[in-house]
C-alpha cells in the first residue's frame, strides 16, 4: 500500500509536497518545494495499487525520458524522476498559467482568428522539435497544452509518448489517447508515427477556431465513425472570415490516410506563421468554375484539389483477416475488463487460443492438388447404402445443379428419401434440406421444417424458420421478411429481420434499410437490429449508416436502465462481423459488472475455433 500523500511529507529527501493541484485517475500532481535548489516545482504521481502492473511503470519512465530530452522553450521541462513510498513520481517545471481547455470554455465560439493560428503555430514548433528528437505525443489536446506568461504556450503530459528506438510497452490493438483528438490509425489500435500527432494538432486548430472539435459526437461509436468516414467540416462553415488556405490545411491535416497529411509539422508551422501574419478575409474559400470550394492538399502548398476530390476512407471490416488481428482485438477486450479475476480468466482464454491456433509446421509441398472428377448422381445413387446415404448423394447433387430446376427437384426428392431415415437423422437432414430449398421456395420450404421431429415445441419451429427466411433472403426477400415477421419470439424476429437486411446491403440497400426500420419488437431488439445494420453500411454507405446508427442512438437513449443490457446485447451481435465497433460499444457501458461481462463475451467470441 501506498504512504498516504499529505503537506509536509518529503519525497526523496528533496521534494516537500504543498499542496494539490490536480487529481486524476491514475494519480496526483502537486506543488512542491525542491529543497536543494530551493524553487517550486510541479510533481507527478502514481500509486503502486493503480499501476496496471509493469506497463503503467515503464509508461511514467517513458514519460520522464521522453520529456527530458527535449530542450524547447515550447515542451514543459522534467528535472528528476524516482520512486518513493510506493509512488512513482515525476519533477516538473512549475507553470503559471492555464491549460487551452479552460481558455477555450471561456471562449466556447472560439479565439479570434488571429491568436488562434498564433497559438496553433506554437503547438507546431512545439511538436517538431519533439518529433526531431524522436518523440510522437499521441494524446495532443487543449487540456495537455498550457497557456503562460506573454501568450506562450507549453506542451505537457507526454505520458503515452512514443520514442524512437524505445521497446514499446502499448499493446498494439489498445485505444491509446483522447477520443476526440484521436487519429484514425489510433482507433484502429495501429502503431502510430508522427502524423497522428499532426492529426490531433488538427483537430486543436478545429478547436480554437470554433470553439469545439471537429466531430463531437455523444457516444463511442458515433465517434469513431466520424473519425473514420466523416469528411471534415470546412472552418469556412462555421467562421466564414476564415481563409481558404486554413480550410485546406484543416482538410490536409485530418486526412484520413497518414500519408495524405502534410509531411511534417515544420510545415505545418510555416503555413501557420504566414496565415497569423495575413488579414482574415471577410468572403468565402476561392471557388473553381463549377462553384466547388478549392483546397490545397495533400500537403500545404500542394497541387490544387476540390472539395468533391477529397478522399473518403471508409471504416474497415473489423472482422479479423488473420490470427494476429483477432487476437489483438481479443487482447485489448481483455485488458480493458475491471475485475482483476474475470480479467486474468479472460487473458488466460487469449493466451490458449493464440496457441491453439498457431500455424501448422512447414510440410513439403506435395505437388499440385489433384481435384477428383464430378460425379453422377445416379451412379452414386445405385452404389449408396441406405435412406441416409441416398438423401447425401441428393443433397451433394442439388448443390452442383444449384440456380436450376433440377436443385430444386433433387431437394424435393431427398425430402421424400427422408422419411425413411431414424427419426434424429431426419432432423439433420430435413434442416439441411430447407435451408438450401428456401431460395427456390420459401414455402414449401417452411412446410417440410414443420414436418422435423420436435417441430411442434413453438420456439424450436420458429428457430428453424428463421433459419430458413435467412436463406431466403437474397432470392425472395419479401418472403423472407413475411416468414421472418410471422415468428413469435420479440428477440427471435427482430434478429432474423437483421440477418436478411445484412444480407440484402450489397445488392438492395434501400429494401434492407426498409425492413430493420418496420421491425415491431421490444425497444432494445430494434435497436441492436439497427445497430448492426448501420455496421453493415459503415463500409459501403458511411451517411446511411450514421443515419441509422443515429436512429439506434435515440431509442437506446429512451431505454433508462436497460440501456447498458442492450448495449451488451449488440456487443454479442456485432462481435464476429465487427469487433472493433463492438469494442466501443462495450466501453460505453457505464455499469462495471456488466461491462465485463459484455468484454469478456467479445473475448469469447473471438478465441471461439
């Protein structure tokens, strides 16, 4: 346990605490007196018990590392840095002054232009000397950016910085920064280089200007899928006196893509100082002959580009594409669950699936794969032995002869061969045999499932229905959705309506749309149904899936205590098509057990075979 902090107790022998001057979650920062050089110094410090183990202690010494080797006039300095009592600390240039947040809540239509691109400027200078001295931030925002004596600024709180040449203690998949500054390769949890700072430093810019960021947004979500798809806004809409230039540096510096962003923040610093010293301008941004804003991109002083020719980046399928990515993602699920027990369980459960699923030894290649001929159906069937066999060799022809008439008369007659076989092979062989006949005809298809032993328990018929109007659903999706509307289950229906609308987005996006927004069910089923459209859109459509996404937001609000349960709901739905989206999710969850029950699902879910 750590020795309780109190005025008077002297750290190291040197450093006399004070008094309080900021209280976080993973610590303190006080005023002190350095005894030997007799000055006020700034210390910061984290407890023994809220250190995430190793991590968070190799974190505080990177942070201390990476600040002391920077000498600029723009980046708080770092005298010292050890370890008493059971607190790490950190000694700090004292700062008299206020952080850009508080300036800004002051302010909340933002700075006057020009002392916003004067301040912006500054970041700038600030942050090149930092990434010239091998140093990424990663969490630049107005909180972390103080204002001192003659209007000068002084960057802070380089506690998740990354340095150059450093053995990285941050798990790759592992949100690191604040989200409404965060660059989109860090909501995806890659490595990061400099240009995510230079993201972050635009999103700053967004905010002196106008007084907000870029994208607020009320939940995760909804943030992340601004981040990630959302074209940004032009300064220009919401100050018109800006310039045309800042609205393209603006654009340049939230590109989606690293490498469309301005090459450095030199640059950045440049554009900025020659803008400060330039009247604002009281009209629009320049047009070209067909009315359409110009930018310059995609670095500052570029070729010229239109606004219509800015790229959009779509959301990524979060669905894993190899071992590696899922168990990135299962890992960041599992260290972000609270309950030390459930979160070691869950690690646990990553660590066995990660050897489970290693690669299988190097074997000779044996040559090329000889693939054996097709073979005829009716001379397989004159050489199978039983009902069972035959009904296989009739569904395997069915299968070849698929989009045919004949597929459908080789179902017709493996259910007929069926009626032959024990009664629990039957079952297996007629839920095969409808599934794969709904696309032809969804009702004969639902009359033979009613024929399947134990068919007559309502919610077992219901869920073979299902089945069936899933496979239905690109074929003859309005009798898809009327099979699906008939069953009784509020869950059951609106889950099956999800499925079919999911699989209609490739090729009727408006009619799958239609269908989750007729869906009548419980509250929380339509809004983990509109949920996981608006995840299918997110690549494909990004405005139509904010739209449904919004809509999902509004219901969930009017659900009170059942909205964390519904947001576990999705979680579950949403873990193996989109991982990363159900990770945020999961984080909006404000009730601790719950919210560790829906990680460790996800962490389930992802280490499943």
């Amino acid at each position: 346990m750590s020795e309780p902090l109190v005025p008077g107790l002297l750290l190291a022998e040197r450093y006399r605490l004070e008094r309080v001057l900021g209280q976080g979650a993973m610590g303190q920062v006080w005023r002190c007196t350095d005894l030997r050089l007799e000055r006020e110094v700034a210390v910061k410090l984290v407890a023994s018990e809220l250190r995430a183990g190793r991590e968070q202690e190799v974190r505080l010494q990177r942070e201390a590392k990476a600040a002391a080797i920077l000498d600029h006039p723009g980046i708080t300095a770092v005298f010292d840095a050890g370890e008493h009592g059971g607190w790490l600390y950190i000694v700090m240039q004292l700062l008299q002054g206020e952080d850009l947040q508080g300036v800004l809540e002051r302010s909340p239509s933002g700075l006057p232009v020009q002392s916003a691109l004067d301040l912006a400027a500054q970041i700038a200078d600030a942050l090149a000397a930092a990434h010239e001295g091998g140093v990424v931030h990663r969490d630049l925002k107005p909180a972390n950016v103080m204002l001192v004596q003659r209007n000068r600024i002084k960057i802070c709180d380089f506690g998740i910085a990354w340095q150059a040449g450093s053995e990285g203690v941050t798990r790759t998949g592992v949100l690191m920064g604040t989200p409404l500054y965060m660059s989109p390769e860090q909501w995806r949890g890659q490595r990061v280089d400099h240009r995510t700072d230079l993201y972050s430093l635009g999103c700053v810019l967004y905010s002196l200007l106008t007084g907000e960021p870029p994208y607020p947004a009320t939940s995760l979500y909804a943030l992340m899928t601004q981040h990630l798809t959302a074209e940004p806004p032009l300064l220009s809409s919401r100050r018109p006196e800006i310039s045309g230039n800042i609205d393209a540096l603006g654009v340049a510096l939230l590109a989606k893509d690293p490498a469309a962003r301005p090459a450095d923040a030199r640059a950045i610093q440049a554009a900025l100082d020659r803008q400060s010293r330039t009247p604002v301008r009281v009209d629009g941004p320049p047009r070209d002959e067909a009315g359409m804003a110009v930018l310059r991109g995609p670095a500052v002083g570029g070729p010229a580009v239109t606004a219509a020719q800015v790229p959009r980046s779509s959301v990524p399928t979060s669905s894993p594409a190899s071992r590696t990515a899922t168990k990135a993602e299962a890992e960041r699920a599992a260290q972000d669950i609270a309950d030390p027990a459930l979160r070691a369980r869950a690690l646990r459960r990553v660590a066995e699936a990660a050897i489970v699923g290693r690669p299988a030894a190097t074997v000779e290649d044996p040559g090329p794969t000889r693939v054996a001929p097709p073979i005829d159906p009716d001379v397989a069937l004159r050489h199978a032995v039983g009902p069972d066999a035959r009904c296989r060799v009739m569904l395997q022809a069915a299968r070849a002869a698929a989009g045919t008439e004949d597929a459908m008369t080789w179902l017709l007659t493996a259910a007929e061969e069926a009626g032959s076989v024990d009664t629990g092979t039957r079952a297996d062989l007629l839920r095969e045999i409808t599934v794969a006949l709904a696309p032809y005809d969804i009702d004969r298809a639902i009359y033979l499932a009613n024929q399947i032993p134990g068919a007559t328990v309502a919610l077992r018929r219901d869920k073979e229905h299902a089945e069936i109007a899933v496979a239905a659903a690109v074929a003859d999706p309005a009798g898809a959705e009327r099979a699906a509307r008939g069953l009784a289950g509020s869950t059951l229906r609106a889950d099956t309506l999800a499925r079919i609308a999911i699989a209609l987005v490739e090729r009727l996006p408006d009619t799958a749309e239609q269908i989750v927004r007729r869906i009548d069910a419980r509250p929380q089923d339509r809004v983990v149904a509109l949920t996981r459209l608006s995840a299918a859109f997110s690549a494909r459509d990004p405005a139509r899936a904010a739209a449904l996404r919004r809509q999902a937001d509004q219901e969930l609000q009017s659900l009170g205590p059942q909205a964390d349960r519904t947001r576990g709901a999705i979680v579950a739905a949403l873990a193996k098509s989109d991982s990363t989206i159900a990770y945020y999710i999961a984080m909006e969850i404000r009730d601790t057990p719950l919210r560790d029950a829906a990680l460790g699902t996800l962490v389930e879910l992802l280490t499943e075979p």
